[in-house]
C-alpha cells in the first residue's frame, strides 16, 4: 500500500473551472423549464409582502452596463426578500412610447407624413415589442429572477387605460390648463421636453453688450441716455419687449470720455465693464435706483418698437452690466416678467427652430443659429453694439438627440405643480431613502419645480383624452375621460386616431341638443414621463399580487427628477401618498478614466461580451463589489479582477465539497458541545459572519457585505481554518471524533454559505447543490438560515482574537525565516514563544494543540522574561523566535518531526501517523509502506 493510500484526500466532481459561458445557460433553461421564480412564489404564499417595483428600461437598442448593475441589483435584493420569508414577486417592465422609436423608424426610411398615425404607431410597436423581446433576453441571461413571461408594457391596453384614469385625477383635481409659455423645445424632435429629458452641456455663446437709447425717462433720464442691455442669445433681440433691472441695485450713468451718449449700468459692474469696453476715462454723471427706472422705455436698437423697463430679481451682478434683454416668448424668466407688465408673448420661430418673417425681413427663413451674426451685424450698423465677446456656460440640450434645445412659448398642456406642491413635500417625508442624501435632493427638486408640461407634438404614445367644444373650450369631464379609458381598455390607444372625436364620446355629448357644438380631438400625446410615473396605478393597483405603494423603487440617482418625481406626483394626486416606501439611488457607470459611457465615444461595456468571455456571474459579483450608491468606474480590467475574487469563492466551494464528501449529516454530526475547541471557535466565528451579512443585505449595504465575505473566506477560512483542517481532514482516521467534528462545521458552513450567496451567485450555488446530498432540488427553493447564538459565544471570541494575536506574530516570524532562508514552509519549523502570564494562560485555555493551529511541527512557550535579545518582541507580551526544527520530514503528515523511524514497521513515518495507520490499516504492518 502507498502512503497516500492512507490518507483521506478529499475528492470531488466539482470543476476548478466552471465555464460559466457555457454552463450558466443551460442552468438558466433548466430554471425555466422547471418555472423555479413560480415555485419560489408558490412556496412562498401567506408570507409578508415585498415588492420592488421595476423602473422601466426604454425599450430600444442593446443593454449597457448600467442596465445590467440596475437589474442585478434588483434580483439581489428579490431573491434576498424571497429567501427570508417575504413573498418578494418581481414583475419586470418596459417604457415603450416616444421619441426615440420615431427617430429608429426615420432612420429605417419611413416617413411618418406619408402613412397614416395609425400606420405609423403600428410600426412603432412592433419595433418596441421586438426591442422588449432583445432586451429581456440579455435581462435573463444575468440570471436575473421574475415573471419574465407578464412584464408591464406602457404599450399595453390595460396599462393605457390605466394611465387615462391617472390623467382623469389630475382632471378632477383642477391641476391641468393649457397656456402659451416658454417650454424647452427641441428642434431636432419637433417637441416639448420635460425637465428630465434635458442634460447640460458647456458651450460658448456669443454674448452682446448693446445700448438702448431711452424714449421715455420719466423726467430722470434723457433722450441722449442709453441703457446697456446685455444678452447671450443675440437671435433673440428681433423678440425683445424689454430690458428688466433689479429694484435693488444702484446704478450710474456714465459719460465715456469722446462720447457724447450717457450709458446707464450697474455701478457694481461698472468697473469691469468699462474696461471692457476700453473706457479709459470716463465722468459718473450721477446715480439712481432700478426701482427709479421702472415704467421707462426705451427704442429697440433696430426695429420699430417700444422697449419696456421693468424690474426683476432674477437679474445679478455676477456678470453682464445689471441690464437684461428680454424676450417673454423665450425664457421662463422673461415669460414671467412680461406676466407681469402684461407685454405680449411671441416666439416668431417654426418647430425646426427657424425664424420667421414677424423677426424682420433678415431674419425669414434663418436658422436660429445662424440669426445670431444676422443679429450682432445689425446692432453693429444701428451703432448699438458696445461689444460682443464669448462666454463659456452651460445650456441645455435634448438628452436623445444630443442637440441644443431652445425655450419656445407654445400652446401646451401643463399640470400646476403649485396647487399640490406641499402635499408632494409632505408625501416624500414619509419615506425611507438610500443613501439619506436622496430625501434632500428629491426635496429640492419638488420645491424648485415648476409647472411639468405633459403635451407633446408627437404621434408615438398614449393621446391626451382631451376633446375641444366648437368655441374652442377644452372638455376634460369624469364622464368622457372614463369612456375613453374603457376604450383604450378594449381596443388600445389606436382608437383614438382612427375614430372621429364624436365616436370617442359616450351617449349624449353629440346629439342635436347638446350644448357644446361640433367635437374635435386633442392631437398632442403625453410627455413619457406621465407614462412611466402612472404605473403605480397600471401595475401595482392592476395586479392583485402585488402590493401599492410598492415597498421599494431602485433607479439611478438621475430618476430624482425623472421616475422618482413623476411617480410621486402622479401617486400623491392619485391616492394622497408616496408610491414608495423606500427608495434606493445609483450611480452611474462610467470608462476607467471617470468619463461617461457614450456608444458615440467607444467607452461602452456590452454586458453580453463579458458573459460570453467570463459569464455572468462575473457581472454579478462585480455589482456586489461596487459602491453604486455613486458613480462606479469600470473596464474589462475590472472584471479580470472580480474575476480572481470568483475563482478564489468557487475553490472555498470545492474545497468543502471535496473535504465532506464522505460525510453523513444525519449520522457523521457532532452537537455543538462535543466539537473541538477550534471547531466550536469557527462554528461561532461564521455564525457572527452570517449575522453580520445578513445585516448588511437588510440594509441594502451589498459592498460591505463583499468586503465581509471577501475578508472571511481568505482569512478566517482559506488562510486559517482550511490551512488547519489539511492536518486534521488528511491525517487522522476517516471516523475519529476530531475529523467528524471538523467536518462537521465545514458541511454547516458549506450549506449555509451556499444559501447565503445564492441572491448573489444563483448559477454558481445551484451548481454546488447539485453535489450536496440535500433533499431540495433547486437551493433557490431553500431558506437563507437565521444566525445562531451560542453560550459564552463572546468569551469564545474574545479569547481566540487574543490567540490571532500571537498567532499573526508568528506568521511574522515565519514569512521573515523564508525570506531569510531559514526554511521553506511553515511545516519545517520550530516555534519558539515567550508570554507573559496572561498570554500563556490564554493559549491553555484553548484546549487545542496549538501547534497544529500554527501549522508548525514543534512549539516551545517559555516565559516572557525569557526571551533572548535575538527574539522578536510586541507590546502585547508577546517574543517570538523561529529556527529549523530538528528530525526529518514525515512521508505521510509532510511535519518535521525527530520521532519519525520511531515504529520500526513504518520507518518514513512520525509516531502519531504511525500510531494511525497501525491502527486502521494493520495489513500494513506486513506488507509495508511504499512512499
């Protein structure tokens, strides 16, 4: 017989290497074949509801890395809920209306003037219904849990009529009117956007600094006196009504020496802008107030009109010269000032962003852009332009198309934020946010809102349920809003476009009697974000297994002011509260150099590529290493990476496999209060882990839970406890006490750790299952286990992280001896320790062979007032000395040990493993051992 023969080497079937790509997908069918995420809902019936509800990804093009740490992090938290007794369904969405879809079919060739809407809107969903099919696809194959087979579509029917209901509430409530005011348009879609589909960018304007000659002065200035206007849009000055000054600010009037006009400008401006404009020399005439200027007027620098003076806080001393043109067809600001002097409010400018002939002859036809230097040229000819110079500031710009966007007054739809804004405030109070910086900004971002503008001009959405009377007057009653509903339930919002508007109406609106005249349509559809924001009510009200408000809402820290803000809106005029009751923020993924992944700059990671290269668990574990609470930096060098912390799992996995193999549990388990010593120390030891872990995933704290079980499978078990049990599990009898009780806490950990990480790795953890001998098929249908407590579990601790002391400077002594080359491997050497009296007690007190937990062959403990000068000393009453152990090397423990030769049978052998084999493989004896 060999040596080896008599050692119990633990096997398994279990790959080192788990070729994720390939096995992952076989596993995700088998889930699905067996419906596993029904059988977890069915076994988890009559159980405390958990519902996370899904934000909906839009549904066009490839997922991108961000949808993929999104998603994951959902079924972390899902699959955690459903495996610690909560029925957690996850119902998986889709945005599926807008502007994007159009633009994909504009590309494709289609032109949407030349077909029908209904045509139109036909091809529009079917190219969403085959992204949501793309998109699902790559969703499923990060092993992500849901009903995948009923997600909610804002396409759908039932969702649609949903969403007239939600619109009949605002209705209701008088929070809707139509008003010609500044919205941010975009030129590049034809269409009013909302303020969360705006994203700045920095560009450089070409700002104006021009003189107003004044017309009226009220007897305070005189028609030599020129106010200097400043602007940083020159294309607007055609739409000027009037220069707005701040009541507040003191300003002078200046005589520039070889000048005879008088400029008017902010004396705390003065300064800097006279050098600008290279005034050397020049006389303060005298000074007023802004107050003082009020209900002046001035002539436009090149048309024949009016200007009005005004007041206005909004106007700064930061920059300009105190004085700012206005134009109330083309700012919000402006459009509030002109509300207030009753001055008119035109935006002479077509949907495509050119101007029109209302500007001027110059200016027909112009592209906005481009009416700038028409502008600048025509303050220069009319002798009004001081300077023109560019600044650097940021703007606004349409988020789908990338191009800058203008403010634009146009009929449209809005909702009065302002007539609900408290009760917005006080909903958000009663909510639960992660991190807690997310209350304040979504605060801030209610209190600051103004009113949302819900029309847009597009056909690809769900149609405002608006009908005109033939005077013009909108009909928005419960009535006609509900039938529409009921319409939309039965046929889709199709109807809408392909019936006449007295076919939309319910009994009674169209007969020769009534009231209102001949009926017409509103046109216009809904801003997405009413889409998605209704669907507390197309969802969670709709479907009976789930719950409203929803326990959670999990988006990246831009919903703030998009689903976050809409959602709650909608809730809060719905039902008086938060759709939530909690909500989670994250970052945004971005290159390894901290820009923002962009498809036009190249930085983007196609989750795909990395499953198909390293599978998806690699995704999975990555998301659990990221502090997604802000923005996480990622390359294909960090999944590398992550990829190392995996494998280094997977082997803490096979080790344990391999070591309980011929392990019973019902028969082989040793009570808690026969383990041995170190046995009882890690049983503890895991059991704080599993508390600790178990914390962190009810707080939604992922990262530091990574960092725990990182931390605990290294050290705690890799570095200690498996280094230990080599000389337990290897050597001593396969039945004895002290390897049953080893193995004992390794199959606890085994199962435990296998359940615990299943949220996290579910492909990795039904593969380990598979090679456990437990009753159920699926560790998905299992329960996270609760942390047990244990007597004097403290002292336990205490006492043995007062052994990880001495022990970490032995390991120092150790690393330091092969580095000098005193020896290779910690099973060559002698240990000598000198302790003070309250260490050597501590080691007594273990009860273990504590040479063995240091992994050495000899150990001497001497008195600390012992130590040689050549010993290593600590401030914890610790010496430590490591020198070549004397004898030979055991062929069977591989320990150095002097009594090996001491059984003449086994002349390769120590005592202790001689003593073994006698014993349990006497044929031996005899027949002798080959090495």
């Amino acid at each position: 017989m060999r040596v080896k023969d008599t050692l119990n080497i633990g096997r398994t079937k279990f790959p080192m290497r788990g070729k994720l790509p390939v096995t992952e997908a076989q596993r995700e069918q088998l889930w699905e074949e067996n419906k596993v995420y029904q059988l977890r809902q069915k076994l988890n019936e009559g159980k405390p509801t958990f519902v996370l509800h899904d934000g909906p990804p839009y549904a066009n093009g490839n997922i991108h890395i961000g949808h993929a740490m999104n998603k994951i992090s959902k079924d972390f938290i899902v699959r955690y809920k459903s495996m610690t007794g909560y029925r957690a369904p996850y119902v998986p969405g889709w945005d599926t209306h807008g502007l994007p879809i159009e633009h994909q079919l504009t590309k494709a060739g289609y032109d949407r003037k030349k077909m029908s809407t209904s045509e139109f809107r036909d091809l529009c969903r079917k190219y969403a219904l085959e992204q949501v099919d793309k998109q699902r696809t790559d969703f499923k194959r990060l092993g992500v849990s849901g009903d995948w087979d009923h997600p909610y579509l804002t396409l759908a029917k039932e969702f649609e009529a949903a969403q007239i209901r939600v619109f009949g509430e605002f209705a209701k409530k008088g929070l809707l009117y139509q008003a010609k005011k500044p919205v941010y348009w975009s030129w590049s879609s034809e269409s009013a956007l909302a303020e969360a589909e705006v994203e700045y960018h920095d560009v450089v304007a070409k700002t104006a600094f021009f003189a107003e000659q004044i017309k009226d002065g009220k007897g305070i200035l005189d028609d030599n006196t020129y106010l200097v206007a400043w602007t940083t849009t020159p294309w607007t000055v055609p739409a000027s009504e009037a220069v707005a000054v701040n009541a507040k600010f003191d300003y002078s009037v200046v005589k520039p020496a070889g000048d005879d006009r008088k400029f008017v400008l902010a004396t705390d401006l003065l300064e800097s802008v006279a050098e600008k404009f290279g005034w050397e020399d020049y006389e303060v005439v005298s000074h007023l107030s802004g107050a003082a200027m009020e209900g002046m007027t001035t002539k436009h620098p090149y048309l024949d009109r009016d200007i009005f003076v005004g007041t206005a806080d909004y106007v700064t001393a930061d920059a300009g010269t105190g004085m700012v043109h206005t134009a109330p067809g083309y700012g919000d600001d402006d459009y509030h000032f002109g509300i207030k002097y009753h001055l008119p409010i035109v935006a002479p400018i077509t949907a495509q962003g050119v101007l029109t002939k209302e500007n001027g002859p110059d200016f027909d036809g112009v592209f906005y852009q481009d009416a700038d230097d028409i502008s600048l040229k025509k303050l220069e000819e009319a002798g009004a332009l001081l300077l023109q110079e560019p600044l650097k500031h940021s703007y606004p710009f349409d988020w789908r198309t990338k191009k800058p966007i203008i403010f634009r007054a146009t009929d449209q739809w809005f909702v009065s934020i302002e007539k609900m804004r408290q009760d917005i405030l006080d909903a958000l109070e009663k909510v639960e946010y992660h991190p807690s910086w997310g209350k304040v900004r979504l605060r801030n971002m209610i209190k600051d809102r103004g009113d949302w503008v819900i029309s847009r001009q597009r056909v690809w959405g769900v149609p405002l349920p608006i009908f005109y009377a033939e005077d013009g007057t909108p009909i928005m009653e419960e009535e006609t809003i509900n039938h529409v509903a009921d319409l939309f339930a039965k046929y889709g919002s199709n109807v809408w476009f392909d019936r006449d508007a007295k076919d939309l109406l319910p009994e009674g609106y169209t007969n020769e009697h009534s009231p209102h005249g001949k009926f017409t349509k509103e046109t216009d559809i809904m801003d997405v974000w009413f889409d998605s924001g209704s669907s507390h009510q197309g969802v969670l009200a709709e479907r009976d297994y789930l719950t409203y408000p929803a326990d959670m809402y999990l988006e990246g820290s831009d919903q703030y002011r998009g689903w976050f803000n809409s959602s709650l809106i909608t809730s809060v005029v719905c039902s008086g509260q938060a759709p939530y009751k909690a909500v989670i923020s994250q970052g945004f993924t971005l290159d390894k150099h901290g820009k923002k992944m962009s498809k036009s700059m190249g930085n983007v990671i196609d989750p795909n590529k990395v499953v198909k290269q390293m599978g998806a668990e690699i995704i999975r574990l990555w998301v659990m290493s990221a502090d997604t609470s802000a923005d996480v930096r990622v390359s294909m060098g960090t999944f590398q990476q992550i990829s190392e912390a995996y494998r280094k799992l997977r082997n803490t996995f096979r080790f344990l496999l391999a070591n309980t193999s011929d392990f019973n549990a019902a028969e082989d388990t040793v009570s808690y209060e026969k383990l041995e010593a170190v046995d009882q120390y890690m049983l503890v030891n895991f059991n704080r882990f599993l508390k600790q872990m178990r914390t962190d995933f009810d707080q939604y704290d992922f990262l530091d839970a990574y960092k725990l079980l990182i931390n605990f499978v290294n050290n705690d078990l890799s570095a200690f406890y498996m280094n230990v049990a080599k000389d337990v599990l290897y050597i001593e009898p396969a039945d004895s006490h002290v390897r049953r009780s080893m193995q004992t806490v390794f199959y606890q950990i085994l199962v435990s750790l296998v359940k615990l990480l299943t949220p996290i790795l579910p492909h990795t953890t039904e593969e380990v299952w598979g090679y456990m001998n437990e009753p159920e098929e699926f560790v998905q249908l299992t329960d996270i286990p609760e942390a047990r407590d244990y007597d004097g579990a403290a002292d336990l601790l205490d006492k043995w992280t007062g052994f990880m002391e001495v022990r970490s400077h032995v390991l120092k002594g150790l690393e330091e001896a092969r580095n000098a080359k005193l020896l290779s491997k910690a099973s060559q050497a002698q240990i000598d320790l000198y302790l003070n009296d309250a260490q050597a007690r501590l080691l007594d007190s273990l009860d273990a062979d504590v040479a063995l937990l240091l992994g050495v062959p000899a150990l001497h403990v001497h008195p600390l007032d012992e130590a040689p000068d050549s010993a290593a000393k600590y401030d914890d009453g610790v010496a430590v000395t490591v020198t070549a152990a004397p004898g030979e090397t055991c062929a069977r423990c591989r320990m150095v040990k002097e009594d090996v030769d001491s059984d003449s049978a086994y002349p390769t052998l120590c005592a202790r493993c001689a003593q073994i084999v006698r014993t349990n493989f006497p044929e031996t004896v005899a027949e002798g051992l080959e090495k």
